[in-house]
C-alpha cells in the first residue's frame, strides 16, 4: 500500500509566539500518523512589515502595542502555554523586536534547495527569537544561523547585503493576504483545507484522516 502523501503549507513569521507553538504541536501531530508522508513548506508572513529594518526594543514594542498591564498578563500566559510544549520563551529587556523580511528571504533560498532542511532552520530562527532573545532581524546573527543549517555563509551575507529575492518573498506575503490569511500561523492542508491559529495536535490529526479518507472513497 503506497503511503498517503498530505502537503502542508505553514504560513508563518517567526517572531510570532503562536507560530512556535504551533510548529510544535504541528510536528506532535504528525509523529502521530507516521503511516503519512508529509511535506511541508513554509510561506511568508510579516505581522508587522513596517516594523524599521534595524528593529526596535521588543519590551517597548510589547508595551506601545498593547499596554502595560495587558502585556505583562498576554507575556505570562504565553510563557505557561510554552512551557507546556517545551519552549522557554525569554525575557530579556534588550531583547529586539525585528523586521523579519530577512529571516524570510533566508527561509525562501532554504525552502529552493533540497540540501537544506528548512524545518531545521524555521526552528532554529524561533529558538534564536524566542528562546536566545537573539535579533533575527541583524544580519550577522542569520549568517551564522546559515551556516550551522548547512548554507553558506559567503554567499548568505553577500545575498543579504544586496537584498536579492526581497520583492519575491514580498509577493509571496501578499500572495497570502490575497488568499485571506490574515492571521498567523495558519496552516494549509493539500491545497483545500486551511487551518487557523495553533490549534491542538489532535485538530491536526482529524484534518489528516479527512483527507486521506476522502481519497480512499
């Protein structure tokens, strides 16, 4: 019996919190269906695109957008949900808020280049935002994170510098929008069957045995 193949497109930015959270609880749903093949790519989203490119702090940002009480109770549920999917998330008060076109660019040569694990580098930019309080919006900081998932890193930082395929992954943002996302993470299941927030691992699992109960009738 050949195996049911389900593509997932991940339509996501990392420095959304819910999008870690939801690659994790993702990745538990698939761990559960290991009969399936998956493939998954992910997409661009920019929750806040006018963000400046050198960013600005994340606790004055945090506080501006949501008001100081409401953030502090926002940041301390999210830290319980983390903890329950095994991330640590920060709190560092240098801690920036980045633009990410970059770290999407990087995300979009990742996801052209069989060599490259792109789920292996999604990770890492979260980890870095989330978990390192690193800014993934500094130049230096993608270099390196490159380089331990296996790209180059010469050709990374001159890629960068130049800011090649920034329109692209521009277009594919608002390719995103078109389609209705306008939330992140959402998740689109086979082309057909789109999925918003971090949903539980078991929401995942049902839209999986739809689909491939839909094409053994």
């Amino acid at each position: 019996m050949s195996r049911k193949k389900i593509s997932i497109e991940v339509i996501s930015d990392p420095v959304c919190p819910w999008c870690y959270i939801g690659k994790r609880r993702l990745e538990s749903a698939i761990a559960q269906r290991p009969d399936f093949d998956f493939a998954l790519r992910w997409q661009p989203f920019q929750l806040n695109p006018d963000m400046p490119r050198e960013g600005r702090n994340r606790h004055d940002y945090y506080h501006e957008k949501f008001g100081s009480e409401r953030a502090a109770i926002l940041l301390e549920g999210l830290r319980h949900t983390g903890r329950e999917e095994g991330i640590s998330f920060c709190s560092d008060a240098d801690a920036m808020a980045p633009n990410t076109l970059s770290a999407h660019v990087l995300m979009w040569w990742a996801g052209a280049d069989d060599s490259i694990d792109a789920n292996e580098l999604a990770e890492k930019l979260f980890r870095a935002h989330h978990v390192e309080c690193e800014d993934i919006g500094n130049h230096k900081v993608l270099i390196r994170i490159a380089g331990e998932s296996g790209m180059d890193e010469f050709d990374v930082a001159e890629r960068l510098a130049a800011g090649d395929d920034e329109v692209t992954v521009k277009d594919r943002i608002g390719h995103s929008v078109a389609r209705g996302v306008s939330a992140v993470p959402f998740f689109i299941i086979d082309g057909r069957y789109g999925i918003a927030g971090a949903q539980p691992p078991d929401v995942l699992v049902s839209a999986f045995d739809q689909i491939a109960a839909a094409e053994v009738d």
